[in-house]
C-alpha cells in the first residue's frame, strides 16, 4: 500500500488484516524496486507507480500470483464503461440527459467508465456533451503535463505507453486523494484530451473538501477525497451555467466513499489541511530525467 495512504488511512489496512493480509508500506525493503528507492529517500512517501514496480516484481517471483492492473490500460477502462452504460439507462428513465459529465482522474478508469458511453453521442450524432476529467493540483498530468511515451511504473516494470505524464519518477506530494497520485494517464483518456474531445480541470485540495463536506451535509453520504474533486468541478460548472442564467444536467462519478478518510476530513474541520500545487520547477524536473520520444 503507498506509504501516504499507510499512514494516512489506517483503517483501511486494518481492514485487509482482518480478512488475514499483511499489509507493507511502499516503497519496502521487501523488493529491489522499494529497496532502490529508499536508497535514494528513505523517506519517500511512495507513489503508485512504486507500488506497481513492488507489485509487479512480486507476482514476477511466484506462478500462482497474478498482477491485475486497476487503471490506465485499454481494457480496464472500456470494463468500467459499465458506468455509463448504467447511467444513460437511468437517465433515460429520469428523462434527462447530461450536458457536463465530470469524473475524477487518477489513471482514467472511472473518467472513461461514465465518459465514454456518452462520447459515442458526440462523436456520431454531433451533440456536445462535455467530458471533464477532475484532476489535482498536486498530481496534474493532463492540464500541466507532456503528451510522450513513458512507463506506467516508476521502476520500468511495464511496457511504455503514449500518454500525458509528468514522468514516472515523478513522486507527488502525500495528498488525501491517495487514489490520483500517479504520473500518467491511460492511452485513450491521453489521445482524446490531444484531439480536443474532452477536457481536463486541475483543483487543490481545500477547495475539494469544502465540497465533500457540502455534498456530506446535503445528500448524507461522506464522499472519498478523490471523489470532491468531481464534486468541486460539477459545483464549479454549476456555478458558471447559474452566472450565463442557463440550465445545464450535470452528470457527475461518486467514485468512492470517504468512510476511510476520516483522518483527512478531521484534518480539513480543524483548519489543518494544507493547501498544495506542484510548481512547475519540479514538472520540469521530472520531464527531464525522460529520454521517450515526445509525440508530435
Ligand atoms: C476512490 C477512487 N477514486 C478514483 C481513483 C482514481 O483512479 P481512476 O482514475 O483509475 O479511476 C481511485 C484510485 O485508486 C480511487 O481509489
């Protein structure tokens, strides 16, 4: 489990201890991969793809263990089209349909799960819904990065992939949304944002929960801090429709409770959670340790 999300939701772990898992903080001293990078800080607050390159390495060590990959890759994406799948049948029987979709992105699962079935709608019979992937401000590789090939996995354990990323040593700082914390973005969430036919916002973290906790109070359900990130884009976008005086159906993921985060939402009621964007320095830094072709 990355390091940030170890220490900050514990219960989480204690969760998995109790269906009988053990459970590490990444980077560890259990893999070449960790071990490389806790040479070089051995206070790294871990990131996804760390984790991956552990992961990967260990199944590599045993046939009966399998690797699945949560985000990012083709086919995960198109399974969670089931998404939006859902939501057009329920729209249908609301009798709306949606003007804005927002969804929050980490590597693109649940973005191209509610996004893509209504894409079809744009791309065959011209309507203009519009597709907002809801990125951090800490982590912000499609609104601040470089369209190139780079790994998925800080190690090099995957194969190089086209996509938006800020470099796959990029390690972002340990905010709440544990979950959007990785460098890149999946290949086809990537090619659509460079053809123009989705788009992608970047929010800080306070904002976010300022919107978590609004949604909290009105609909009664404590939403993941991955998920404000939709929140605070849907409220933005509901604010702007309500300034041009025009009704809009904004459609938006509820990508995960926060029942977990209760350090973080505490944090946030206490006046304690601090507000972060990467500067550009350190985007730069990383994009120059990449030596993969740029894509024109
Ligand atoms: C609750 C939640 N939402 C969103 C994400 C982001 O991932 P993706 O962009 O693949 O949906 C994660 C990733 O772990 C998550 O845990």
């Amino acid at each position: 489990m990355v390091k940030a999300s170890y220490e900050g939701k514990p219960y989480r772990k204690i969760l998995m201890n109790t269906w009988g898992a053990s459970v590490y903080p990444s980077p560890s001293n259990r893999t070449e991969a960790g071990k490389k990078i806790l040479a070089a800080d051995p206070d790294s607050p871990g990131s996804l793809g760390i984790a991956i390159s552990e992961a990967v390495e260990l199944a590599f060590q045993d046939e009966n263990t399998k690797y699945a990959l949560g985000s990012v890759l083709n086919h995960v994406l198109m399974h969670q089209t089931v998404i939006g799948l859902e939501a057009i049948k329920q729209l249908e029987q609301a009798g709306d349909f949606p003007d804005v979709i927002v969804a929050p992105f980490g590597g693109g699962s649940n973005f191209a799960g509610i996004s893509f079935p209504f894409l079809r709608y744009n791309l065959e019979e011209g309507k203009k819904i519009r597709c907002i992937a809801a990125e951090p401000a800490s982590c912000p590789k499609l609104t601040r990065g470089v369209f190139r090939y780079d790994l998925g996995d800080t190690v090099g354990m995957t194969p190089l992939l086209p996509m938006y990323t800020l470099g796959h040593n990029f390690i972002p700082a340990p905010i709440h949304a544990g979950g959007l914390r990785y460098h890149g973005a999946g290949a086809i969430v990537s090619q659509l944002l460079k053809d123009g036919l989705i788009e992608a916002q970047a929010l800080k973290q306070l904002e976010c929960f300022e919107a978590g906790i609004k949604f909290a109070r009105t609909e009664g359900i404590i939403p993941a801090p991955e998920a404000t990130h939709a929140i605070a884009t849907a409220i933005r976008e509901a604010e702007r429709a309500k300034e041009e005086g025009v009704s809009k159906t904004i459609l938006f993921n509820l990508c995960g409770h926060g029942h977990f985060d209760m350090g973080a939402y505490e944090q946030y009621l206490s006046g304690k959670l601090v507000e972060h964007e990467v500067t550009q320095e350190e985007i730069l830094a990383s994009l120059a340790e990449l030596d993969t072709p740029v894509i024109s």
